[in-house]
C-alpha cells in the first residue's frame, strides 16, 4: 500500500510496535461494532518516530507514544508500519521507555495507571485495606494489580482462571478470589469488604463490587468486558459514600497523558513488563485476535508490525 492512501493528518509516524487489545479484537473478528468506516487498519495505539512532521510540536526522529482517540476505530490505527495522525493525539515518549516497553505497557497499562491515580485522587491509601481488582489476568488488571503492589497497597486479584495463581502472585497480588462470586447478580447493599476497586468488567461484577466497598471506598471503573450494563442500586453510594470514578482512557488532555506515562516510568517494575508481555509479527494478529476473544490470551500482546 503506498503512504498516499493514509488518511490525512499532520504527523507520520514510522511505526515500532503496536498492540493487540481486546478493542482491536473486536475490530479484527467483526465481534463487535468498533469499525465505523471500511477500509480501516485496526491499532488503538502504537509507538514509534516522527517520520514527517507539519506540526511544531513534533520532529522528524522525536519518538512518540499514541493511545486512543478513536484510532483503530474511525481513524486508521496502528497495526501498519506508518500511521499517519493528528499531532494533539501523540506525546512524547519517557526517556526511560523504549517503544517495545511502551507498547508492552499499552494503553492497558496506561489505563490501569488512570485509575490508581483516580483512586489516589479519591483520598484511598495504602493502609485503607484491601483493593480488588477485577479481570485480573487481562492486560488493565495485570497491570493495575502491580502498580498498587509497588506503591504499597494490598491487592486481592479476581479471576476466572485460578489455576493461573502464581502469575497472578508475581505480579503483586496478595490474595486471589474466583470471579464467579462476583459475576451473577446480588445484594444491592453486602458485606462492607473493600477499600476500593479497578474494574474492567462491568455489569454484575462492577454492581457487586460497588455492593461491597467500605464507607467512603471508592471505585474506578474503565471496562465492559462482562457487559455495558450496570444492574445496581444508588445504595452504595448515598448509604456509604462510596464513589464510582469513570476512567476514560480515550481522550484525556495531554497534560493528564503525559502525567499517566511519568508515573509509568517510575511506578511500575521493569520486570513486570515482561511477565505481562509477549511479543508476536504482525502476520499473526487474526489469529492471536480470535484467540483473545475466546479468553485464550493472558496479559498484553505486542506487535512488532516490521517483523
């Protein structure tokens, strides 16, 4: 395909690696309504070097990390060697971070670290007790439950692969529960239990973890893989105060971009990087897309898309 058929945008970017996320699944298998336009490359986000630039803010050679903004969905996406795209959907890439580590991390890291820096915002600490994250063994989960461990929170991880335990451990969690107590519907009002959550499920499992956070507990919710539904109660949240935060990953300003991936680089273990990770060519992408969906796939996937 020549560079001329790329959509038109200020920045290209000569793409290292991009991902496969469960958005970029959908797109690829057609089990969802995320493409709203054909021909599209799917690719939510990517990492690489400015190739051309007609934007002062960027240059030739600068290396930049772009998560979100409807790329991969209306915007080709980053599953392609060059993407080209609007310079206000790009930062700079951390110093610290190589575009492999970038793409590693993801915009499922980048999102976990959204929503640990909303529950700081929401006055949860360390010592308020135990923190449930739900789909544990996907990439926002993996990663959420490690930056809570490293900032010194205690973790409990949900899961509906028990056997998976020991990656589940090495990554920070303290304890694990099955997702099955969580998934089916329940009390508007149970056992006051957490201090807060992360949530990338929704439906029941969001409705039941809301159910059972502490007085004043907070929830920050960033996914839908159970459902879109939230079949709950105000309950929890004028008879305990707890609060549910959205986290939209999608469109944060910049400022908040680049604050997310500073925290990235000093927060999150090196080494967790590569328990999350794997890498795959970008020739195996339909295939690795379908077993994603099938709930085949733990953790992040990286596409090196010159390989």
């Amino acid at each position: 395909m020549e560079q001329s058929r790329l959509p038109q945008a200020d920045v290209l970017v000569k793409v290292d690696y991009s991902t496969l996320n469960y958005k970029d699944a959908l797109a690829i298998t057609g089990q969802g309504p995320i493409v709203r336009s054909f021909p599209m490359v799917p690719g939510i986000d990517l990492a690489g070097v400015v190739e051309h630039s007609d934007h002062a803010d960027f240059k030739p050679g600068q290396r930049v990390i772009l998560n979100g903004w409807g790329v991969g969905e209306q915007h080709w996406g980053g599953l392609a060697q060059f993407a080209r795209v609007d310079a206000q959907w790009l930062i700079p890439a951390p110093d610290s971070i190589s575009s492999l580590q970038a793409m590693a991390i993801g915009t499922a890291g980048y999102t976990a670290m959204l929503c640990v820096i909303a529950l700081e915002k929401a006055g949860i600490r360390p010592d308020a007790g135990d923190i449930l994250v739900t789909g544990a063994n996907g990439g926002v989960g993996g990663y959420a439950i490690a930056i809570l461990h490293k900032l010194g929170y205690r973790v409990v991880a949900a899961t509906g692969r028990p056997n998976e335990r020991d990656y589940l451990t090495a990554l920070g969690a303290a304890d694990i529960i099955d997702r099955s107590t969580l998934s089916a519907p329940g009390k508007p009002l149970q056992k006051e239990r957490w201090a807060a959550g992360v949530d990338s499920v929704g439906s029941h499992t969001l409705a039941n973890l809301c159910a059972s956070v502490k007085a004043d507990g907070a929830v920050a919710a960033c996914g839908m893989a159970q459902g879109l539904d939230f079949p709950a109660s105000v309950a929890p949240f004028i008879l305990r105060g707890v609060s549910l935060l959205g986290v939209n990953s999608v469109t944060r300003p910049r400022a908040e971009r680049i604050q997310a991936w500073s925290r990235l680089a000093t927060d999150l273990p090196a080494d967790i990087i590569d328990r999350i990770s794997r890498d795959i060519p970008l020739r195996e992408a339909v295939a690795t897309a379908h077993d994603l969906m099938a709930g085949k796939v733990q953790g992040r996937v990286v596409v090196d898309v010159n390989a």
